[in-house]
C-alpha cells in the first residue's frame, strides 16, 4: 500500500470515530439549566381562629318623644343632633290653661277644707249631745252623713287637683335617659296632639352591634367573648366589643344564629344604624409554622410546596391548617427553619436545581 492509500485511510477511520462519538454524545440526557427562584423561611406566629359576621349597629336604648298633654309648644330647649344629659329638659308646652285650673281647684279644696272642719265639730257636737242624751239619733247620723260627704269631696278635689299637677309636669318633657337627639319634628308654637312625635333620642354610648353568625359555631360561642368591629364609615379603625347575647334559635331560612356585642363607643366614633363586619376569636393558637399563601402549589390531593435542599427543589406534600391574611398554617409537610419556594414554582420540577434570588420582601432569604 503506497503511503498516499495509507493517509486516506486513516483520515476515513477518523472521520468514522468522530461520527460515532457525535452521535453517542447526542443520545446521552442533558440537565434542565436551574430556574431562578425566590424563597422564604418557615416561620411561628401565634394565629387566631376568628369568624367574620355582617350586621348593624343599634342604640341600646331609643325612644320617641311624644307629649302625654296636648298643647302649644313654648319652648324647645336643645339644638338638633346634640347630646343631651339624664333629666334635661328638652321641650315646655303652654301651661296656661292648667295652671288656672289648678289655682281653682286649690281654692275649692280650701272651701272644702273649710266645710270638713265645721262637719266635724257638728258631729262631735252631736255626739256629745247625743252621749247626754239631748239630742235624736237622728241628728246624729244627719251629722255623721255631712261630715262624710265633706272628706269625700275634699278626696275629690285633691285627686283632682294631682291629676292637674300631673299634666302641669307632662307639659315639661325631660330627657329619660343621656344620649342624642334627632332633629326635631316641631316648631315653637306649633300645637301638638297627645302622642304626636316630637323628637327621637337615642343611645350613643355604649352601643349595641348586631350581626348573625353561621349555625356551625354555636358551641364554640359564649357571653363575654371580644369582637373586633370595623365600620364603613372608618375602615382603617376597629373597635372592640363584648358579646351579650347569642340567640337560642337559628334562623331555618338562613341557618345563622343572631348575636349582639356591647360596644363603648366612648369617643362617639361610631353611630347607630352604621353597617359594621364583626370578627370574633373562637381560638388562639400560639407558634404555629406559618407560609405565604402564594407558594402553595395546587394538586390533586390537596397542596404541596418545593423545598430548596442542597440547591435543588424538593417536592412535598403538606397539610393546611387556619388562615390569617397572607399565611396560612402547616399542620404538616414542612418544619420552622426550612426554605421553600415563594416564586418561580410554576416552572420546576421535583428535584431541579435552582437559583435563588434574593428576596425584596423578605431580605434575609437567600
């Protein structure tokens, strides 16, 4: 073989030999390049398990002011909207009239004082002529009958005259109780029926929130449990309450159960007839391993989380628990301390190797 055969030769075994390692290095499995990911740490907070309800607020105590006598309004003795104390006056009617009934009644009964005296001295009189045998029996009993039909009619007259001295009073209507007063439904010098609405006065402090909560929770509710309420009006404040009552029934339309909470309102934040959400702690749970809500992974069964482990995510299943916000519980799966994955699951795989990415909301992971 001649030296040019010879190096055709050997260049063709070597084109054969880099062709069969081409094709071998093409049918070996390559690794999927790591995913960038963001993590966090299993954290502990201390969770409350609460139940939200939806109601009212309502004045503990309201009433309608209506006079009990009729007449001509003189006076109006409180500005619309104010709050007023126990026992203020807030309304006069004209007592005109009553007045000059009670100065004749009371003149009556001094006549009648007057006629019951001297009955009574006849009848002594009477009885003594009587005990002397000077006088009938029936002198007597006439006596007798004058003295008693005397006290009857000053009876009358002074019953007559405290009914008068009652309407006198009703002509001046007071304040039962501390608390506000609505705009009032009459003008000084209107005259006014018995009974005809006045004004409105309700309660501002405390004040009585009023909501349902589902029927499942009975048992786990009881007087003098603390709700947190928030009002449309001041959403960025809560308030606290007290429960004070919880229905014995639950409504069968709804299968809620009606229950009412105590509120101070001792800066008159809130107002009666406000739409509140009413948030009641049935249990506390101290220390519980916490994640966000946004690196669960949905599945089948329920949900799972990547653990970050030498460099690589590690699917696991895990049990959820309460949720508080943007946490939510593990009851199981993972333990305080761990890395998972916060962001960037959507692209892994169990097992692939990732890159973790320092995390903005959360400066310490890595």
């Amino acid at each position: 073989m001649t030296r040019y055969c010879l190096e055709r030769v050997l260049l063709m075994l070597a084109a054969v030999l880099l062709l069969a390692g081409c094709e071998q290095d093409d049918d070996a499995p390559r690794e999927r390049p790591a995913v960038t990911v963001e993590v966090e740490e299993v954290l502990t907070l201390d969770l409350e398990d609460t139940v939200r309800g939806f109601g009212s607020l309502r004045a503990i105590e309201r009433v309608v002011l209506r006079p009990e006598v009729a007449g001509r309004v003189l006076a109006v003795h409180f500005e619309e909207g104010s709050e007023v104390e126990a026992g203020q006056l807030l309304f006069e009617l004209d007592a005109e009239k009553l007045t000059q009934q009670r100065a004749a009644r009371d003149a009556a009964l001094r006549s009648a004082n007057i006629r019951l005296a001297d009955a009574e001295r006849q009848l002594r009189r009477q009885q003594e002529l009587r005990r002397r045998e000077l006088s009938s029996e029936e002198a007597l009993d006439q006596a007798r009958a004058e003295q008693e039909g005397a006290a009857a009619e000053r009876d009358r007259l002074q019953a007559e005259l405290a009914l008068i001295e009652a309407e006198l009073a009703d002509t001046r209507i007071h304040a039962p109780f501390a608390g506000a007063v609505s705009e009032r439904l009459v003008d000084r010098g209107a005259y006014v029926a018995v009974g005809e609405a006045l004004a409105t006065l309700y309660q501002v402090a405390p004040l009585e929130a009023s909501f349902n909560l589902p029927e499942r929770h009975l048992r786990r509710l009881e007087r003098g449990q603390t709700v947190r309420l928030r009002s449309v009006a001041d959403p960025d404040n809560r308030f606290e309450g007290i429960i004070s009552y919880i229905s014995p029934s639950v409504d069968e339309a709804s299968r809620t159960l009606l229950v009412k909470a105590e509120v101070s309102n001792e800066d008159r934040a809130l107002r009666p007839g406000a739409f509140v959400s009413a948030d009641v702690t049935l249990a506390r749970r101290s220390q519980r391993p916490v994640v966000s809500m946004e690196s669960l992974v949905a599945t089948r069964q329920g949900y799972m989380v990547f653990v970050v482990e030498n460099g690589r995510a590690v699917g696991r299943d895990i049990e959820t628990g309460l949720r508080q916000g943007a946490v939510v519980e593990i009851l199981s799966g993972v333990e305080p301390g761990e890395r998972i994955v916060r962001q960037g699951h959507q692209r892994l795989d169990d097992g692939q190797r990732v890159t973790v990415l320092e995390s903005p909301a959360r400066g310490g992971d890595s």
